[in-house]
C-alpha cells in the first residue's frame, strides 16, 4: 500500500531514511552522520508530514514502511510550474518488487493534480542504472550531468539531472 505519510509515520520515516543513508550513502546529499546529529529529527518529519505543499509518499507492507518519495513543489512565483523529487529509497529486501514504480506512479499522479504543475526534476547519481531505468520508463529525460557532485570517503560521484514534463 502507497500512501501520504502522516505526522504518526514520523519515527520510521527516520529509521528508513537512517538505512537509506546507510546503504547506499551515494544516492542522497545528506550523510548518516549528519541525520544522526540533527536536532529533534522525529519533531522534524512530523512537522514536514503536516505541510500541506509537501507530499511524502511512504509504501508500507503490513504497516511497516519499507519505501518513500517525496515531491515538492516550488514555491516561488516564477518557479511554481515545476516540482522536484526528493529521498527515494526503497528497502533492499523489497527492490524489484515494483515498490520504487508504485512510489514514482503515485508522485506523478500527485504532480499532474497540483495546478499550473507542467515540469518533475529529479536528480540520479549516475551509477544507479536501475533508478535511471525506472525513471526513463516514466518518461524522465537527462538533461545535465554534474561531474563529482558527491564525495563520499574519498570518492567522487557524478549526478544527472533528469526531468519529466507533464
């Protein structure tokens, strides 16, 4: 089941993104420790989950969450046409799965509800050839590469850029 993550769902949206930043460090901008030294992180995510302009999308198998997405749209005057996609993780255990397609499915589904919405970015470290995948098969298309966008001990890691129009 794929839902909108509520304030409740807080404490193992942390935990999952604990993992994520674990396993696979390269795929997100935040680091383990960086998670781990926030103030008041479970605070955080409920207040987020309560936002009405963020959509935190969570896939559950028997109420434990073992997948996310969130999509946000921008808020500026001149950029509200877009949205980005951020945090999307699925659970080793549950990959091939179709979890990562149901997540992806129900942001766009949220992005072609929101008015004036025209445009998803995303952005792909560009080793992750399955999440490149996934996001081609929805009509995703790279537009930029930024070269050594990420360090992680000591290496470097490229990311694309990649965009959908609605």
């Amino acid at each position: 089941m794929i839902r909108l993550l509520k304030p409740t769902d807080a404490e193992q949206y942390y935990e999952l993104r604990l993992e994520a930043l674990k396993e696979n460090p390269e795929a997100f901008a935040a680091s383990y420790e960086e998670e781990l030294n926030k103030a008041n992180p479970i605070q955080l995510y409920e207040e987020r989950f309560s936002s009405p302009s963020h959509y935190n999308f969570g896939a559950f198998e028997d109420e434990k969450l073992i997948g996310m997405v969130s999509l946000i749209p921008e808020t500026r005057d001149k950029l509200k046409h877009k949205a980005n996609i951020f945090a999307m993780y699925v659970t080793p255990k549950y990959r091939g799965k179709d979890i990562g397609k149901g997540l992806i499915e129900t942001a766009i589904k949220q992005a072609k509800e929101i008015e004036g919405l025209i445009t998803i970015n995303l952005t792909v470290v560009s080793v992750n050839h399955g999440a490149k995948a996934l996001y081609r098969k929805f009509g995703f298309e790279t537009f930029g590469l930024e070269e050594k966008a990420l360090k992680v001990k000591n290496v470097y890691f490229d990311e694309e850029y990649m965009s959908l129009t609605l």
